[in-house]
C-alpha cells in the first residue's frame, strides 16, 4: 500500500486530517507544508470554469490541472476527483483510472456514489486504484442542493452507502453536507477515515475549497469559513498598481532594466 495512504489511515481516531483542494502549482506549493490531502476538485468547473454545474467538466481539464498541482506537491496525499461520465461503467471506469493515475502519477482518484456503483470502486481497487468515495450531497448526480440524513431512514441508508463503499476497498469516504448525527454516526461505524464537509467535527478530517476558505469563489454558505479575504487584497493591489501606472509610478527607474547587470 502507497505509504501516503497507510498514514492517511493511521489518523483514524487519533489526529485530524486536513484537506483542501487545489487546481494548480502555485496554490498547491503553499498547500502541501500543511496539508495530510489535496484535492484536485470537480469544483474547479464553478471555481475555475464559471460552470454552473460540475457536469461539464472532461478527463482533458481534469488531466491538465493535475499536472499542475503535482508539481507543486511533495508530501501530500494527492487525489483527482473523476470528471461526470467517466466512470459511468467499469469498463470506462478503469481506462479513465489509468489514465488519470498514469499521466499524473497521482496518488488516488475520487468517485461520487449513486448508491451502487461500488463494482467500479471494487475493480479499481483490485487493479491497484486507491479510491476515495464521496456520500451525501454529490453534485455529479443530485440536481438540487439538500442536507443529507435529516430523517432516521435517510441516515440509515448513507450509512448502509458508506459501509459499501468501506466493502469495496476504498480507503476514505468524503462526507459533504450531512447532519451532525449521521456524520457521527457513519465516522463512528466505518473503520476507513470521514473527510467532512459541511458535515459537522465528527469526521475524521474535514476538507474545504480553497477558494471559499481565502475568500476568493464569492460562495460562502453556513458550512465556510472564509480565513481571507483575498478577493479584497487583489483589489486593492490592483488599484494601487493601475495607479502608479497612469501616475508613470510604475516602473520606476528602479524596475527599469539597464544593460546586461539585472538580476
Ligand atoms: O470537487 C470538490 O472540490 C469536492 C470537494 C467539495 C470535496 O469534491
């Protein structure tokens, strides 16, 4: 087993994981010194592409900005969320997998449940494929946003979900927009890791979309907390720069390059 992932494992009960997701080099450099995963979300449709759906994101995007997180990864858990249609049967399922995994050299890949495709989980698995699953709220297959587990038989049945998933060898669940109870009941049942989101600390880990917790996407529901406000930094760099430019502050003499000595 990927010693990555043995790790992942070990924090079971013990510390929490932390996750974020990341969608290139840059961000994921920064990243890595903190996080245990980093994700290479479907969300980059909304965050990135302005989709408003993550339906329409390929394995082409998915790939590419794979490539790019990579390079800025060296200790992380690396996992690639599988774009909508591409693990829509096994045998899709598996090329898709290799693909991902061979072109990136990623550690894991991650696949929304339907509440039965986990054969595909267990195929992947048994050709060497870490596989994170993901329960409750999965926007590659529910149309509406709910909170997921709000009766007895809603929570019973993720929690019936989560075990499969467990069955069929994936080595974490992603947890997103659960009740407190079923959260804490499925993280208290299941012996592989719960990473929360919007899912209450009674999950093993949590996970947010970096761009929601630096204050960046413009989406902040109840679950975020947003530890910046980046969208205001960038302005006000922005304007300070487009100042100095029409003023002729911006490059002073000290930015200009003079002869073979710069740098
Ligand atoms: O695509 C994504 O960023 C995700 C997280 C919200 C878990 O799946």
């Amino acid at each position: 087993m990927n010693s990555k992932i043995k790790k992942i494992l070990l924090k079971k009960n013990k510390s929490k994981i932390v996750s974020l997701t990341a969608y290139s080099k840059s961000f994921a450099k920064i990243l890595d010194k903190y996080c245990d995963i980093i994700l290479v979300g479907d969300s980059m449709a909304n965050v990135l592409y302005g989709h408003k759906n993550t339906h329409k994101l390929n394995m082409k995007n998915i790939i590419q900005h794979t490539l790019s997180v990579k390079m800025g990864v060296k200790k992380s858990l690396l996992v690639v969320d599988m774009p909508k249609g591409s693990y829509s049967n096994s045998k899709k399922a598996l090329k898709n997998a290799k693909l991902i995994i061979n072109q990136t050299k990623a550690d894991a890949v991650k696949l929304e449940s339907n509440n039965s495709n986990f054969k595909i989980i267990e195929l992947l698995v048994k050709k060497n494929i870490p596989v994170m699953g993901h329960i409750g709220y999965t926007p590659q297959f529910k149309k509406k946003f709910k909170i997921e587990g709000l009766s007895e038989k809603e929570t019973y049945s993720l929690l019936k979900e989560a075990e499969s998933i467990e069955k069929a060898g994936a080595f974490s669940i992603v947890l997103e927009c659960l009740t407190t109870h079923a959260a804490r009941l499925i993280s208290s049942k299941i012996s592989i890791p719960t990473i929360g989101i919007g899912s209450s600390s009674y999950c093993d880990g949590q996970i947010l979309v970096t761009d929601d917790m630096i204050g960046l996407s413009g989406f902040y529901p109840k679950f975020i907390k947003k530890y910046a406000n980046l969208e205001r930094i960038i302005e006000k760099a922005t304007k300070k720069y487009t100042r100095d430019v029409k003023l002729v502050k911006f490059p002073s003499k000290k930015n200009f390059l003079n002869g073979p000595r710069f740098r």
